[in-house]
C-alpha cells in the first residue's frame, strides 16, 4: 500500500489558504476517481481509499495543525518512507507552478519537518504546489494562512492532481518528474 498525505491546517479558518493546497489537490484527486474522503480515528484524519490494476493507495489529510502533520503516521506504522508521498505548498516556486522530487530536506517547511521527525527519514516522494513569496511588507505567517483563488494558485492545483493521479495509474516518480516539472503557469 501506498499512502498519499495531503498537507493543511483543519478547520473553515484555514480552508483555501495557501498553506492548505495539500488538501486541495487530494480533494481533486479524489473526486477525480470518485472516491470520498471520511474522517476516521476520533477525526484525527480523513481518507479515502484508492485500488487500481496492482496496487493500493491510500489519500489521508491529516487532521492536525500542520506543524504536527507527522502524528498521523502512528496510523500507518506498515508504510515504508519510499511508499509515501506528499503533497504541500511551496513559497519557494512561482504562485501555480509545481515541482516534483524524491527526497531531500524540509526546506523549511514545519509540515515536512514533522514527518521527517516521525519517520526519522526523508526519502519519500514530494508534489510541491507553488505558491510564491510574500509581497514585500507582509509577514510569512500572513501570506501562507491567505487566501487565494487566483488563477495561477488553481492552475497549480489542477497540475498537482494531475501529477498525483498519473502516479496512482501507475507512472514512474522519474516519468511524472520530466512530465511535470518542466511546465510552467501557461501549460
């Protein structure tokens, strides 16, 4: 089984913020194979389960405030780093570009940090959503927890799921990589 973290903050507070684009795109991929994400386990999580021709894929959305996303893991004691992937912003790519990568560091990001703290590991598979840097004059904090639907935040969405569905049919991590990483808003 593989298991598809979608990173985000709970709660109408923090829906469709920047820093929830994670959950956007597991909600668009779920629809997308018609499956419905259910909240489990005292609403610690949601998730939905995912079967194709040879394999299993499990979507969760933590349910913790992201610093904490890796308390979720203690659910999934069976998956392997190599057998994850994650889905999160990314204030280091242009507003509605997308990158892919296998392994690497936090980059800063408390989310990533925390599930590297409970997998003692960082090779797992990463779908960054770009979502820009902050005007100048406007704190970090502020930026990420905003909202936008702009259309260059949406494109990235939509080439998130799109990305995240062609590794659930069963594309290679390098096939998506050379597919995906090379485009840019105007695809």
């Amino acid at each position: 089984m593989k298991l598809i973290l979608g990173l985000g903050n709970p709660g109408t507070k923090y829906a469709d913020s920047r820093h929830n684009v994670g959950f956007s795109v597991l909600d668009a991929s779920a629809a997308f194979f018609q499956v419905r994400l259910r909240k489990r386990c005292f609403h610690l999580y949601r998730y939905a389960l995912v079967v194709t021709d040879n394999e299993e894929f499990l979507l969760v959305q933590p349910l913790t405030y992201m610093n904490a996303s890796g308390k979720v893991l203690k659910y999934f004691p069976q998956v392997a780093p190599e057998d994850i992937i994650v889905v999160c912003d990314q204030m280091d790519l242009p507003s509605g570009m997308i990158r892919i990568r296998k392994g690497g560091s936090s980059a800063g990001h408390n989310g990533l940090k925390s599930l590297m703290q409970e997998l003692d590991s960082g090779e797992f598979v990463r779908i960054y959503i770009g979502i820009g840097r902050p005007s100048e004059g406007v704190d970090v904090v502020d930026h990420v927890l905003g909202k936008e639907t702009g259309p260059d935040l949406q494109q990235g969405i939509r080439l998130g799921a799109e990305a995240l569905n062609a590794l659930i049919k069963g594309d290679s991590v390098q096939e998506v990589m050379i597919a995906y990483n090379r485009r840019n808003r105007s695809s």
